[in-house]
C-alpha cells in the first residue's frame, strides 16, 4: 500500500470520529503527558494493517511517537502477543485508539479469514481472491488485508478489469459479439473475463479467445467438465456459493482461480486490546 | 440522516469503484439504452438506506431515473420481498450498483441486528445503543441503520459526549477528580458518563453527581447490586460482553441502557440481490 | 484546539490572502532573505491563539522559523507588550502577515471581551458561555477564544446539544411533548434544554425533568422567580439581553449560567501590530 | 459576486454548524412539515446578500423552498422592515436559520457601515475602499458587502496589487530601486501603489512615474500638500487612523482614494430576526 | 467519459480563470443580459470534447444555456463549419469561454493528430495507442480524445496496466524472473507486458508467456524478425521513435499495435473561435 | 512559485497516474531498494522547474531522497547536460518518474520557446508576454515558464487584469461608456485594457485614458501610426498572428508589449530523459 495514496483516507477517518475535537481528554490532559500503550491480540489472527495503518493513524495526530515489537504484516499471532508498543502523548494515544482499533480489527478480520481459504486448498494449484464485494471506501485497505492474508486480489474497480456479466451478454444478443465489441475498445493491457452458467456458453468463450472463463454457481461435476474442456485455453475462476466448506471441493475441480465475496463482506473483527501500563 | 451532508460520501464511495470509468459497459452499452432493476430480500431483514442510500447512489450519477415500491426503512422483509425497483438508463444502473449493494446490505445487516437485540428485551424497560465501534467513514449511515433496527445511538464521537476511563481516572488520581476537571470545561449540553468496574467505583460516582454510570464487564450479580445503589440517580449503562445470549438477562438487572459494540462490528450483511428484467 | 483539525482551515485562509502568490514580494525579495518581526499588543488585552494560530499560520507556509518570547493564551497583556518574535524567511513573514493578524486580533479580541463579562460577574457562582452567533467558519477558534477569556462553551453545533425552542414546541403541542420526543431519539449522552418564555413553562420543565432551563429575554423579577421555582433541580440559563451594563444584575438572580451572543459577534478586533527590526 | 465561486464557502458553513445532522429538529419534525418564515430587520440597515447568500444558504441544504418579498442589496431598509419571506421545509428552515442569519447580519453590518463613511464624504470627489483585514475564510463575502454599501474595492489579495511598504523599501534601498524591480516582474495590468511617510517620498514616487501614491497616517496639513505636489500625477489614498470622526476631513484634503481597515474588521453585526408564522 | 467523474475537474479549471470573478464582465454586463455565441472551426480537425466537455463547461456556471448544431465528437469537420451554437446569459458566456476553447483546442488536436496517424495505417491490421504522456490532470481528457480520432487507449495509469521495463529487468537479474514475481502479486484480470531491446529478450519473453511484447526502438528489419518468432503467441506492440514518417513503415513490419506518445504530448492545439452575434 | 499553493496540485497529478499503486514495481522492488537517477536534456532547452517542480513531485512520494547538480532555472543548457541527478528509494524514483517528466518537458519547452521570442527583438525595447491560453490546471506553472524563458505575464485570470474587448464595449455602446463603467466598480490597483482594432477606437481609449491599448490584428502599417498617435500616453499592446516569423517586424512599430498565445498552447515539450545508473 502507498502511504502518500492512504493518508487522505486516515486522515478523514480520523476527523470523523474527533470532529472538533476529545473534549474528555482535553478536560484531563495536558500536552505534555506521555503513555505507553501495547496493542495486543486477544484471539489467534493473521496480523495485518500494523505499520501502515495502526502506527500511521496516529503519527498523523502528531509528532513525538516511537512504535515498538511492531509484527509483520502476514505474520501468524497468538492470543495474548503483542502487536506493537506504542510510546507518546497521551492526547495523540487517546485521539487515535478508536480509528486505529477499528481499523485493524477489520483489517486482521479479512486477512484472518483469507488465510482459512487459502488454507483449506493449499493442496491444489488454485489461487483465492477477493471480489469488489468492499467496504465502501475501504477498497484499498481490505484488498491489502486479503494479500496479507495470502489471497491474490481481484480486478480493483470497474476500471481496471473487463468482467462481462448475463445483462451485457443479453444486450448484445451473443458473448461473442460482446466480447468483439469490447475487445475493440479496450485495452490489450487488460484481460477480458466472462461469466458463465453453462458449458455451452463456455464453449463459446473458448471459441472467441476470452482470457478468464467465470463459472458462475456452476455445482462441482459442471465446474469438472467445463475445466476439461477449456483445457487450459483460458483461466478458470469459479466464483458463487463459495465458503470454508465447500472451498477444498471447488479446488478439487481444477479451477486456477476461486473467488470469495465473503472475504470482505463476511469477515469477523478480530478482538485487539489496546492496553495502557 | 442529512442528504446535504451524505452526498460527499456516497460520491467518494463511487469514485472508488469507478476510478476513470466503467470499461466494460462502456463498450457494450450507449447511453440511449434505459433498464428496469429490482432490488430483492433473499432473506428476511430489517430495510435500512432505501431511498436515502440505494436511490441516492444511483441519482448522484444521472438523472432520468424512477423509483417505485420502495420499502420504508425500518420496516420487516421477508425473503423474495421486492425493496425496490429502478427504471433508468442502463449505464447509470450498472455503474451504481455494486456501490448501492455493498451499503444497503451492510446498513440491512445492522439494522436486522440491532431488531434481534431490541425483541430479545422488548418486555424491559432498557435501550438497545451502539458504540464507536462502527466502519471507519461510515459512521453516520451504521448509526442511521441502528436507529432503523430500533435501537438508540450513542454518543457520535469523542466531541459530543463525555466518557471517563479507566486511564482518565488513573491520571487524575480519582473518579471525583476527574469529573470536576471535565464539569469545568466541558459545554453543560453533555452529560458525563463514568466507565465503573466496581461499586465502590459506582458509589463515587454517585457522590459527584455523574449522569450516567457504565459498569464495564461485570457480572449479573454486581450489575444488580448496582442497579440497587444507583436507585434511579443517575442513569445505568451495561457495557461488555453482551450479545444475544446474555442480553435478556443483562435487561433484567434493571439497568437503563446495553450498548452492543457487536451491532456495528460484527452483523452480516444481509443478502440482497438486484435483478433485471 | 487540534492543531490536526485546524490546519486545513488555516491552509484555506492563506489561499484566500495567496491566490497565485505575492506578486510585490516575489518582486523584491529572494527567498535567502531572513528577517525578524515582533508581535506587539498596541492596546490592553487577552492574549488567544499565539502559538496554534498565529506561528502556526507562519509554519504551514515554510520551513527555518523560530519563535521566541511568545506569550501563553489567556494571559493578560499591556500595550507595548511582546505577544511573540519571529525570526524566518522574509518571504514567509510577509506571506502570512495579514492571515495571522487578521485571526488573532479577532481572537483576542473576542478572549478580551470575554474576560470582561467573566470579571464582571466574578463575585457570583455562575458561568459565562458563548452560543453559535459566531463567524462561519471560524467556531473552532471563536469557541477556543472564549475559553481562552474564561468563559465556558455553549453547544458546538446542531449536533451535539438539544435546544427545543418556541416552534418545536409549537409544533409539538406542549414542551412535555417536544422533550418526550426528543428524549426518544437523542442519545443519553446529550443533555435536554428547553427554552421557555414564561413561569408556566418553566414548571412545564420541571415537570417532565428537562436538565437545563433557559430563560429567554426575562425581566430581572421573573427570573429571580424562575430560580426559586426551580431551586436546583435543573441548570438555568439567562439569555437575551445580555451586556455589559446588565451581565451582573443578571447573575444577581441565581442563574447558573449567562449566556452571551455578543462575545463572538460583537467583539472589536484587538490592536496588535507587526512590527519588523 | 459568483454563485458558482460561492457555493463551496457556504456548504462549509453549512457543515460546521451541522456536523452531523440538527438532533433538535429530526426529532421533532419530518420530512413533511412546512413552514413561513420572515426575516425582518430590527434597527435600520443596508441589505447585503439576500438572494446570493440568505436564500441560497437555504437552497443548498433541500429543494421547495419559495422565496418572498426579497428587498434589493444595497438598499435602505428600517426598523421592522421585511427582508425576506421563505416558504419551505421546516427541516431545512431549522437547519439553515443559523448560518444565514450570522453571515447576513455580518454582511449588513459591513454594508450599513461603509454606506456611513460614502455618505459623510458625499460632497466631495472621493472613493472609500475597504482593506485586506477582511474576516479570514469571507473576503469575498465582506468585500461584496463594502460594494453593496456604496463603496470600493481595493485590491483582494497579494496576487492582484502590487503595494510597496517600508519594509520593501528597505530592503531596496529606495523606492525608485522597489519600483524598478517591481515594474520588471510584475504584470502590466496591476498598477502600482506605494506606501510614503514623509514629502520626500512622495516626490521619489513621482519621480518614478508610480500610478498610486498611499499617503500613510499623514496629517491633514501634510496631506494637502501632497495632494498639491501630486497635482493629479497619480491617484492619492489616504490610509490610517480614520473613522467616521476624520474622515470628511481627510476627503477635504482633496485625496483621491480613502480606505478604511474597519469597514470590515470593527463593522457591528446589523440585527435581522426570523420569525415564524 | 464519465460526466460523473469529470466535473470536479471542470469546475478547478473554471475557478482557475476566474479566481474571485470576472472584473470586466461583471462591470459592464447585468445578470439578465442574454446573447448568442457561434464555436466554429478554423481550420479541418476531428471534433473531441463538444457536448461533454465544451457544453458541460458553460452548464457548470449556470443555468438557461441552450446548445444547438452540436457537431459529433470523432466526426470530421471543415474550416468554417460550425461546431456549436450557444444561447445564454453573456456573464455565463463570458466567463466559460477560455476554458472551453482551451479544452477543446487541445482535444480537437489530439483526435486530429491521431486521425492522421490512424489512417496513416488504414490498410494494416494494426491499431495506434496512446502512453502516459498526457497532460498532468488532463489524462481522462486526452485519452478520450484518442479515441475519438480512432486511436486506443493504452494502460491509464501504473494501477492498471503491468509494463515491465529494463530497470525491473535489472532487478530481477532476468525477464523471466520479474515475470513471475509479477505474475504472483498483480491481478488476473490485468495483461503482463514487457520492454525489449534484443531479440534474445522477445524470446525470454515467449517462454514464459507474456501477454504482449514491446519492441522498444528497434529497427525495421528486427521488427519483422521478432515478429515472425512471436508469430502470434503475443500481441507485438512497437514503441519509440514513431512519427507520421515512419508508422506507416512499422506498420508494415506486422506488430499488432503502435504506441505514438507524440499524439497527446506534441499535438498542436486546433484552431477554434467562438464568435458573438 | 510558491510551494505551499503547488502542492495540491503536483499531488493531484500523482494521484492521477498513480490510482490505486503501482502495481508493477510493488511486485518487483521491496522497500528498501534505493537508485540513482539522472535527468538528462537530449536536446538544447532553457531550463524551468527543476527544482520547484521536478524535484518537489518526488518529495510528495517520500523521504530519503537527495539531488544534486540540479540546473537553475532559466539556465540554457545543451544536448546531453545532466538536468539533475536523484538519489534514493527506487518506488519513489519509478511513480514519480511519468509526472516529473511530463511535467518538466512541458515547462521546459515553454521556456525554451520564450526564450526564442525573447531574442528575436532582443534589439528592441518591448517585452514579451504569455495570454490566458494556458492548459486548464496548469496556469501557475505554464506562467512561471514563460518567465523562467524571460518573457513576462499578462493578467493571470479574469480576477486580476481588465481587458475590455469587442462584446464588452458593443453592450455599453461605445468604449468611452465601457471603460467609464469599469472604472466605477473595478479596484484602482489594476490597470484598464481596451482591444482595439482600427485608429479611432485608439483615438477613443486616448480620449479616455486607458492605461493599456491592445492593437488586435493591426497590419504594421497601423501598428505603426497607432503607436505615434498613443506617443507614450498608454502602453500598446500588439496581439493576434504573433509567430518566430513576425515577431520581430511587430517589434519594430514600436509597440511596448507583444502577446504570444503559441508561448503556452504551441510549445513543443523539451526532450528529457530519466537514465539509471
């Protein structure tokens, strides 16, 4: 993630929840009074969001702050282990603790959940992304969540992937003739992916070159045979119906790739205490 | 909720999935071609952003839109229940979509929470409040859906409500301590609420006259005791480890209020679908 | 004041003075060029905004400044007193002149009449407080002077405090309705005021337990009564009418608190002078 | 002035006052209800910014409003007199009663004001401008205002005026030298203006052909000659210690230009009420 | 393009050129003066930029324009023909004038260069794409107007698009190596590209797989070499050095796309007048 | 330049060509991989922004970054000089690498273009100034070239220059009734223009002593006898077909100011190249 790309982001966040400032704070401490504070996980996670979110939010508050045994984005954390110290003004600390806090929680939440996925198919050549099935305005951050988790992101915004869906299918009376038609307009720095519901318009999609094949809520015998006759011609992605149980079925087929909303839009906070002492 | 003050959001919501255009729709749709779209329950939920939210993301991207049968927030929907349907051009349609979805299904998921709570306890005298434990920069849509599943807010953020903590205590030296500091400086239009772990805590607090009282992760039995002491002089506040298990028996210590950070944190989004035709 | 929250307003004041830059200095000066200028106070006052507004405003536009003697907010200054020195860049000090003096001496200003109010009432127990007739844009600073004079603050905004005023009552049937209403929504984190013209709904208020009684434009008699009604079982309020001549009449009646539009829009500009050497 | 410039600055002011929505008002009224308001002046005035400000504050924050009634700026108006009537959503009546009548009052002041100053020189051939030491965040606003009330303009910012004060001259040496260097960088639109204490500089600046000659807290004596010495080389103004006491004096010495710093800084707030029914 | 998306950008133009107004206009016209304007076009060029951009332009200062005789963006215009007739308010007129014929000049010369450099190729299968040296700020604006002179756009920015360069190569000690690194982290939905010097380097690049091969600067004779060992394995994209002399040439030497930066950074703005009457 | 009004701007470009990263060196370069980089001129330029502008877009992106040999500008530097060289983060170096030399090409070939205008009547006692056709977002760069190449600014915008022209004084019916109403209401600090095309509208600005006559697209012949007939009462000003061919001969009527549109919408961008190593 791009620091210069987040503040913006941070920063408005943090405005959200100071408005016009910590009038309980402010009644109590002075700008002089300085705290340490340790972030620490309550449950197992993946940790995700440390340096350049939780740290970041605050060192935007102001100056003076030094962060210590800060863990590694990615990294496997237990119940009970530190996450980072924090060293600084009390009113910084006390301003930042809810933004930072909810922000990372969310953040180990996704990565946590990304790493049951990635996993349960870690038998197969199969790669888990995420969808735009965001948070809206946190697209940035969770799509880094899901990598830390060791997902593989998705296309980012309906600017940076051509995914042809039924209505676009139904608009111009055939996939190929929507395929041409966005094949002439589009980037060739872009991939064109289709969405499928059946093998007869897999067929097709193998007869007009398309990049990426999507089966969509195909059930696992379709998904097999679709996979044998795209024979490696395109990418596979199966996408629908996907969660911790029926994952390892899906890889089974032979898909190269799973697509899982749930990673973003189902994912559980972790539970992260932020200690003072 | 305040369109004036929502618009700048849901603008940056969407420029987030656009970025520099929708590419494949582009390609396949002009913009003369008009659709009609349905918005549907595929479970039972509480609504929540109908016209606020879903109708505005789509009338913040062109105009020559219509809505009909949209369901009122904070009402109950079953599964196969139309929210709503749009009659508009099909750019506009597919543009806002996913930005439209991800929100409702989200402020739908609180609200549908937040009911769970609000029935467990409906034969207590107590309310059902968030906390600050909302999605950073969607604060004021989660505690809009709150109130559409029938609970109460909290305060909004650290500059209209007074919350003394544990680490404010600690560096006044006192509850009493802290409290007079914050009286001197803090408008009389906020109240003070004290955080207590214990009933010697509960009872200071009771001496310098605080509003309300949180008692943080006690157990029933305390709360009880609490309650008893309290006697109707400040307002009560059960505050830690709630959910709907626990809630009913919380309610029936007497206490006036059960902030659940869970209502924010932790609902599913429910699943809606939108479906053309 | 939230030096984070304060600078986008101090960055859009020097845009303001600014536009494309400052043709006549750019003209003569180089930006090797250092300087040092003295901040003088050329009548009596209350010094406000020293260190967060006026060096501050230097701050935002460069580096290599240094600021000395700079006098501490709310003390009380004589003409020809030093507020500050300031040794930079010549191009930087005449860049953000006119900014930093417009503020402060608006600020001073208002901190000074605010000080004379609260000497003026200072044998009785009673608080001074500022309302929203302040200059838009600017309540941050205006609500940080009145501090700065000794006065306490009134409500930031529509936000974060209740006021029911002669139409919600009117539309409402009864100021026990209105207050119901209101109660039903507003988080419990807010305090509920209740305007009121006349004895009868000073006991209106009493009877549905409103925690602050203001009492709007009355005679001196009428609001010595309303006291003795209410005889501490709420806050009350004297607004209206408020200066200099009555400000201490009025504490005379027991109100708890006066508040006063005048202090942030009808203070006069303090005299303060810049002055280079 | 432009709506299209202004609209930002007042959707500002709009948020300060309504961080996040009036708590008061959704309370108690709907979406429904409509109201009538006036707005009436209660000691005479000049109008400024009725329709550009008062009415379009209220516009941005909702639609059906109708406007009734709205007396020119720049007219007189009388105690009780009406300045506007708005026919509206109550909501959107509460939500922008504040902010428009704090800008309104403050622009009327500025306006009545400099109208004070235009009719105590009336007899003679002579302009009153108003000053940077405008309100920060309302240069555009109170600049309007002074030509609302009859007078003019000086320059708005840095950008476009070129003033060469001591300290400039100074650091060149002479003014002839500040003048030379000026007239080499800066666009030949922008005339040039410089600051003298003393004869001797007034005849360097005639010397130097500059096109505005300030004469700086000069004496009435020494004023007249310098008018007489200029003999209408270049435009004079006359800046320093004046108000509405010393002024017709100075417009006697037969200056060109008069401006006058308190037109915008020590204006009085003019007293409008809005009044329902 | 995206109107949606467009406007803020439109509308920092306008404040660009208008600062705090139009002085001249604003002297001399009232708001109800109305008047006609004619754009027509000086010289031949490809329309780029009428409705969406020279229309939308003027619509973002006001209201009551009217536009008739608007001409369609790709189409091919002659010297004298018109492009668009606007009705509305002079001041509205006046004001968007330089914006609109800046804009438009500029993007009529873009869509008419590449016109050239498009049918410059016509009997080849090739297409002509922009880079990414656009205009800073401009680049949503420009790569429009590629393709509406019949050009494609090339990636948008460094978030869309993978293009491997020698630096990357250095990096990684081979092509093959950054390939795969890339490949790992970068999404599916987006084509990996490589720059080649060599033929040693397109053969690197054919085995392992790259979407589409850039032969940077090479000459013609190894141009055709590399294409025929590609032989369709990968798209061919010819970049450097490309002009109107030499594209037709590479053109000949079988790559599938030709990259010309000089179609948005050495455009000459096309000459357009807007004339009154 | 000032840097604090730049910033926004130079990070809005980065923003545009950085979206959401870059994706190809997040692949490839960790963190903490660092470069050296040197800007080569590869063609004869007069420098402009090297330090401002070039230099500054890589601060933006982060720190640890050092530059050294960095040409002043303005300075005329040859085929194959070093511009500057960067030392420091290799992610930095490669997402500004697009913007800074988009950037730098352009401001260079402005000034380089200049520059040529400047010598060409180098022998005569007439400046050369840019107009408002700038690039829309780009003006304060474009301006700061055109000095950096030795010309100088005209009016930056419609705010701070008046330039009367034919629809302006076709409205007032007469330049004398123009000019007259400009100067009731525009600031005495800026000088007033008229556009002129034949001898007795000069006659008339003559007869109403405006500071500046604009000869639009006079032949020489006219040029010439409107320059003896103004005789040093108003500067002149020649605008319209001004090339490299005409310059000189429109120089030699005597004309105190040449306007030169091409300097900003015709120059071609300066060669620049970003080497590694």
């Amino acid at each position: 993630m791009d620091t210069f790309l987040l503040d913006d982001q941070l920063r408005r966040f943090l405005r959200e929840d100071l408005e016009h400032g910590d009038i309980t704070t402010d009644a109590i401490f002075d700008d002089q009074a300085t705290g340490l504070v340790t972030l620490e996980a309550r449950e197992p996670m993946i940790a995700a969001g440390m340096e350049q979110v939780a740290a970041r939010v605050f060192c935007l508050l102001g100056d003076n702050l030094s962060f210590d045994q800060v863990v590694t984005d990615g990294s496997k954390v237990d119940r009970g282990d530190v996450l980072m110290t924090i060293n600084g003004p009390v009113r910084t600390l006390l301003r930042g603790e809810r933004v930072a806090l909810n922000l990372i929680q969310r953040l180990c939440g996704i990565a946590t959940l990304t790493r049951k996925y990635v996993d349960a198919v870690k038998d197969f050549d199969v790669i888990i992304t995420d969808t735009r099935k965001t948070t809206p305005g946190l697209r940035m951050l969770e799509k880094y969540a899901v990598r830390a988790g060791g997902g593989k992101n998705h296309r980012y915004s309906l600017s940076d992937g051509v995914l042809i869906k039924d209505n676009h299918i139904a608009a111009c009376g055939s996939i190929t003739e929507a395929v041409e038609k966005t094949r002439t307009t589009v980037p060739h720095t872009i991939a064109i992916e289709v969405e499928t519901d059946t093998l007869d318009q897999v067929q097709e999609c193998l007869d007009c070159g398309v990049d990426t094949i999507m089966l969509d809520n195909m059930d696992l015998e379709t998904m097999r045979e679709a996979v044998a006759m795209i024979d490696g011609r395109a990418l596979v992605e199966a996408s629908g119906g996907v969660n911790l149980d029926t994952v390892r079925a899906i890889a089974g087929t032979g898909v190269n790739i799973i697509s899982v909303g749930a990673l973003t839009h189902s994912a559980q906070a972790s539970d992260i205490g932020m200690d003072w002492g």
